[in-house]
C-alpha cells in the first residue's frame, strides 16, 4: 500500500468507532466510540442496555417524548422529539469500562457529538481531548462552551466518511 493511500489516526479511529457502533441494538441510534493513548486504543464501547436486560431489539426501544426548543432564524417553537431512553450511551459505558489511569490525558473518539450529560461527564474523566463525526445540534453550544472552559480540544470531523457498512440513518 502506498503511503497516501494510508489511512490517517484520525480516521483510522473513527472507522474503528463507527464498526463498535454496529453492535448497538438500539435501531433508533447506532453509537460507538473508543478511548485512544498515544496511539494505543484502550477502551470500545456502543451505546446499549445493562448486561442481562433485554434490548431494543427484543424489547423495542423505551421511548419518552421530550418538548424540545427550536431556534429557527428568528423563531423559536417548542417541537415534541421522541428518544429511546432504554440504552446507557456509549460515552457512559466507555467511561464504566475504563480505568481512570487509562483516560488521564487521552483521546475519545465518538461517532455523535455527544450530549450533554455525556459531555459533563467527559470534562470529568481525565480525558483531554474528544473527535467526533455526526453533529448533535440540541446541546452543541452548551456543550461546546464547557469544553472551552475546561480546555479540552473538541474537533469535527466535518469531512469524514464513515465505512459503507457502518453508517445508518438516523431517526431524530
Ligand atoms: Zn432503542
Ligand atoms: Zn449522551
């Protein structure tokens, strides 16, 4: 293989993110991302139920509807959103299943931007810096003014492009 055909660290991670996400079982959201040291990967995780309790995909998803607030130019209206509640996010599980040691100083990989209460946690983790692909627009400006504050480097990844296999469609 020549050398410009290798593939960067940045989307070598992403896409390793974007495969995690293909366990997902929640068909309203496939999520993955990965805890990456230097350039070792230490941790994987996908958004999902608890071990041992059922699925989204034997048990259909647990859907709440929200009130959400929708700036459009200068309107602002409330737009009822449905979210399936039933799977702990991936950025949570990947926070359950590392050791803190591990994430002082490193690097998440996320396929979504995370929400907001991924991202607080986050900016308590230890990690320093965090690269996603999907933009999640509900919670981006609160999100993006805590990473400034806490200075961790937040970065899209605006011209990437997932594995064929791996990218779904959402439903927001
Ligand atoms: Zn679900
Ligand atoms: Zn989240």
């Amino acid at each position: 293989m020549q050398d410009n055909m290798r593939k960067d660290w940045d989307t070598y991670f992403m896409d390793i993110a974007y495969m995690v996400s293909t366990r997902s079982r929640c068909p309203r959201r496939h999520v993955g991302t990965v805890l990456v040291q230097g350039k070792k990967l230490l941790g994987t995780a996908y958004n999902g139920a608890p071990m041992g309790v059922s699925d989204c995909s034997e048990d259909g998803c647990m859907i709440v509807e929200e009130y959400e607030l929708q700036t459009d130019g200068e309107q602002e209206q409330m737009i009822k959103k449905q979210r399936c509640i039933r799977t702990i996010h991936a950025e949570q599980n990947l926070l359950l299943f590392t050791d803190r040691i591990d994430r002082e100083g490193s690097t998440v990989y996320v396929t979504d931007q995370p929400c907001w209460t991924c991202a607080n946690m986050l900016a308590n983790s230890g990690v320093v810096e965090i690269v996603y692909h999907r933009a999640y627009s509900k919670d981006s400006d609160k999100v993006i003014a805590l990473m400034e504050l806490k200075g961790i480097i937040f970065r899209n990844l605006a011209s990437y492009e997932p594995p064929a296999q791996a990218g779904m469609d959402i439903i927001s």
